[in-house]
C-alpha cells in the first residue's frame, strides 16, 4: 500500500506532509517532457515518496512508471516546501507538499504512457508551454529557466 493511503486510514481528511519528487525531463532540443492527466492539466512526471525512499529514488521509480523511459544522472534545481505548497483535493484530503524538483537530459528508453495515470505525454518548447500546465509545475519550470540565465 502507498504510504499516503496508509497515512489516510488514520487521519482522514486532515492536513499531512506529503514528500515526492518530479523531474524535468529534456530532449536535444531542451523541450520537456510534460504528462496529460486525467483531469485535462497537464504536469511533470513525478510522485510521492513511499517509505524508505530518497527524493532521487522516488523520481526515477515514478518517472519509469509513468513514461517507460530511465533517468540516469539528476540534478537537484530546489526543493519546494512551506505554506503556499498546500492543497486541498476534490475529495477533501488536505496536504502541504514537500517537492524535490530535478532536472535531467539523461534518458534511456522508449516513452510508453501508463494510460491508468495520464491521456497523453508531449515535449514542448520551454517558450511554449500548454496553458493547462499546473500553476506549482510552471513555477518549477520557470525556475529552471531563470537558472540556465
């Protein structure tokens, strides 16, 4: 079981600190790779620590899951924590995430989406990113950007 469900059978609703991680993946034309869930945003691939797992661990095992594709070396951009990283979900679960954002150009594989988890994945140019990107996702990513500067 996920260690967040596992979490959830105990205190319901309630606001917990979720860790994870999400990587931005680029291709040789430093477009990134960006996943359509189910809700229509589009986000970095990504996800929540299980237990005895480090940041790094958590974003390779999610990247493979969700693309089919294999990270090699990853660099940590930041990690992003504190009160503008609450959210409250649809069903009512509230939590403040803890997200170690890495970057990479390092991938092995062929993209293979896990269609349980998105509708889609697609590179695009930094310049020109879908307007249904995540506000936290863009801010990541424009954090990047600034860094290449």
């Amino acid at each position: 079981m996920e260690y967040f469900k596992y979490l959830r059978q105990h205190v319901g609703h309630q606001p917990i600190i979720l860790p994870g991680s999400v990587v931005i993946m680029l291709n040789e034309e430093e477009e990134v790779l960006l996943q359509k869930r189910h809700n229509g945003n589009w986000g970095l691939p990504g996800g929540l620590m299980d237990l005895g797992e480090s940041f790094e661990e958590v974003a390779k095992r999610e990247v493979f899951e969700e693309t089919g594709l294999v990270v090699g070396k990853l660099n940590l951009l930041n990690v992003y924590s504190g009160s503008e990283y609450y959210l409250k979900v649809q069903n009512g679960d509230e939590l403040y995430s803890a997200t170690a954002v890495y970057y990479t150009n390092d991938i092995r594989g062929n993209l293979t989406i896990d269609y349980s988890e998105s509708k889609d994945m697609k590179y695009f140019a930094l310049d020109n990113l879908p307007d249904a990107l995540t506000h936290t996702d863009k801010g990541f990513i424009e954090a990047y950007i600034d860094r290449k500067k």
